[in-house]
C-alpha cells in the first residue's frame, strides 16, 4: 500500500467543471496516483510514471474513444 497522504491533487482538464472527473496525484516519488472527485476518501489506483505516460499518449492518439 502506497501513503497517499501528502498527494498533491490536480483535478483533471477534461473534466468540463460537471464534477465527474478525476484527480491526478503527480508529485509522489515513483508513483501516479488517480481517483475519482466524487469520492475523495475512496480507493485510487496507482502507477509507474511510464504506465502513466503511456496512457496518456493513448488518449492523445484517441485510442480509447468509445
């Protein structure tokens, strides 16, 4: 288990303000954290820097629409 406890959270810039969204934690060493806005004291998942960065450039090629 990871200490989140010093996550800096940064609400996402695609979220549009409607609250659905998620918040990203990028200044924890060796670690990305994410979780959802509506349930701030709920699970978040956790990544390697590289997962992190890899599925960003997925969503910038688009290869997740649905």
């Amino acid at each position: 288990m990871h200490d989140l406890s010093r996550a800096e959270w940064r609400t996402s810039t695609f979220s549009g303000g409607n609250g659905s969204c998620v918040e990203v934690a990028r200044n924890l060493r060796g670690i990305v954290a994410v979780r959802d806005s509506k349930d701030r004291k709920g699970p978040a998942l956790v990544f390697a820097p590289e997962e992190w960065l890899v599925f960003l450039d997925g969503v910038r090629a688009d290869e997740f629409n649905l």
